[in-house]
C-alpha cells in the first residue's frame, strides 16, 4: 500500500477474516491502512475453515522448524485466487483497474500463487471476466511490487517509504496478546530480513532464539 | 449435476449466499443436491452486499421488461469468478480435478463471466494457483457442459437425464412465497425455453403473462 500511496493512486484496502488463526492480523491491517491514507478499509467475512485443509485454517500445528523445501500446511488452497477475486468485484464496483497485492516469490513459503505466472494469469482471466473485457475499457492491471524482492529489500523499501512497522503483523502463530512466536515460517523471513537490512524489527516476539 | 452424474462423477454440490435477493435458490440448490446423490453440499456465506453494484446485491430493481442488448443491471461483478475461486479452494482440499459449472453463453443475459473465453481463462489461471501447477500433478479442469447449448436445448437434456423441474428455481425476484416473477430475464429466458421444448414448465408463477 506504502508504494501504491507512492504512486499517487487513491487506495481502498481490503483485508479477510477467512478463519485464519493469526485473525489478530486484521487489527494490524486497520491500522497500516488507516495510517497510510485508505479512503476506506472492508474486512470481508469468509469462512475458509468449511473446507480446512491447512495449517492456518484448521487444527493442524504451525510448523516452527524453519524454512524448508516443498509446500509447507500452512499453505490455504486458493486463497490468493479467492482474494483477488474478491478486490477484482470491489475494482469492478468502484470502476478502478488497479489491484495491488503484496505477494512476493523470494523469501517465501513456495505457495504456487505466490508468483508471478499465477498473477500474469489472474490478471488476463480477470480481463475476461468484468465488463471491461466485454465493451473493451480500460485494462485491469494486478500490481505486484514486492514480487521480485527480498525480505531485505523489501523492509528497506518499507523504511524508505515511512512505513510504520510498529503497527505490523506477520506471525502465523501468534499467542493470545497477539504476541509473535518467533518461530515460524513467517516470522523467521521477517526477523532475517530486517537483520539483514540492518534495521531493528519494532514488535515484540514471544521467543527471541531461533 | 445431472451431466457429472451421467458422466460417473462423484459430487460435491457448492452454493453461496452471497446476499442476493433470490435466497430461495438455496433451498433449490439443496433439494436438487439431494435428489442427485450430492456426497455433500456446502452453502458458503459471502456478502457480496458489502461492495453492492448489482440489481441482485442492492436495492436497485430488477428489469422486468425483457432480455435488452449490453449488459444488465443483475450483473453482479466478478461473481463467477468468487465462485469458482471457492470450488477451486474446495478441489484441492478434496483432491479433485474436476469443477462443474452450469453457465451459458447463448441464452442469457450477457454477462462476461459467463462465456467461454472466460471459463478457459479461469482453467489456465487455477493451474497455475494450485499444488496441481507447482507439482506438475493432474490438470485441473473447469467444465461447462451447458456454455453452448439453447435454453431449450438444456432443458430437453435436463428431462432426459431426469431432473426433476419442480425442484428447481431460476427467477430473480421471487416474492416473499418464493413464486418465480414470470417477468424477469431469469424467468422469461426459463418460460421461453420451456416452450420451444414442448415441454410443461412445473413451477408456479405469479404472473402469467409476459
């Protein structure tokens, strides 16, 4: 959002109470997105637990190992495609064609819809989908501006950007003060790259040894 | 359905309440699931209202004087794509490969995300989101076994295979009886096609004439 507020575009922010066990992240939405300008934010109620299948999703334990090879269970089936196309109606609706998501294919947990050939494809499908890609109006465009960056450059980008991480979440396991454990996957590539950029990481962590 | 099961598909029925003024259709949606052997019909809850646009999510009112060219105000933005996001969602937690879908691009209201182009798109964009696309595993496949056949054409084929048409609803503005409208494109694009078939429409309407 930092970088679409960069860009001069007027952002609406969309979050999801999907079921998520990290649900504490959507306090942590309302307050980035209001401390960067949203117009407005809707959290919208979806319930991914009536399908489970992943760690975030159900009761299958978050893994706290480290990074490994392979797809990892707290992978959620389709839950980028079904995000996207949520924000795709909401574009739609508020006649937009910018769709911002933060995804990124470096430091990551290998979710295939985490790359960019799955984004280049939701952005053709979603061309074909809407009214633009009947009567031929302008093109929706899926932005993906942290797709090709480290965790590293991307918390620099952040910085640089004003970015106020004290007002962030990113653990998927969070105790119930909302408290990062430290251990997961999610945790440890943030915890590394601002180790690696050289910055102090404002939040506070359950565990401090990983 | 009828198709899947014609075809030896085992099925998982999915339908959504997404706020739309036709609720009734759920209970249609569960009677026919059962009738048709469904292992399992979920009803998703996903409030489409929150973002509004369309005649079926808000209060603007349904066209009732016949199916116009361009793209009406029932259109509900990227509609089917929320959906088959969700059925895409639901096959990789089952394993599946296969998604049903009953849309049509030849008797119908002109909606983009109802014609071939689009369901193709989505197909290519679902193998690339999925472990199916990162593990090279089996090709996910949307199919649309009515995208090209007449009203009647479907109609014939439903009775054939055995559909019982009382269970089922297609109007979009019911009164508060469930009684299909007999006025609105839903209803007219159903009536029309029952006649060229030749065959007895079963539900009640409550106008008759149209």
């Amino acid at each position: 959002m930092a970088v679409a507020r960069r860009d001069s575009f007027d952002c609406h922010a969309l979050s999801f109470d999907y079921g998520q066990r990290h649900r504490v992240e959507l306090d942590a939405a309302a307050r980035v997105a209001q401390s960067l300008g949203a117009l407005k934010h809707i959290i919208v109620p979806i319930n991914l637990r009536v399908f489970g299948g992943s760690a975030l999703t159900s009761d299958l334990a978050v893994p706290k190992a480290g990074v490994s090879a392979g797809i990892p269970v707290t992978y959620v089936p389709a839950r980028n495609t079904i995000f996207l196309s949520f924000a795709l109606a909401w574009a739609e609706v508020l006649g937009s064609s910018d769709i911002f998501i933060g995804v990124n294919a470096i430091d990551y947990s290998g979710y295939p819809d985490c790359r960019p050939e799955f984004t280049e494809a939701f952005e053709q499908m979603a061309n074909l989908a809407t009214k633009a890609g009947v009567e031929g109006r302008t093109r929706i465009q899926i932005h993906t501006p942290l797709i090709q960056l480290s965790k590293c450059a991307i918390i620099r980008l952040g910085a640089e950007l004003g970015v106020d991480f004290r007002l962030t979440h990113s653990c998927y396991d969070p105790d119930q003060k909302g408290r990062a454990c430290g251990a997961c996957d999610s945790c440890r590539l943030r915890r590394q790259g601002f180790r690696e950029a050289g910055l102090e990481d404002p939040i506070e962590y359950i565990s401090e040894n990983f």
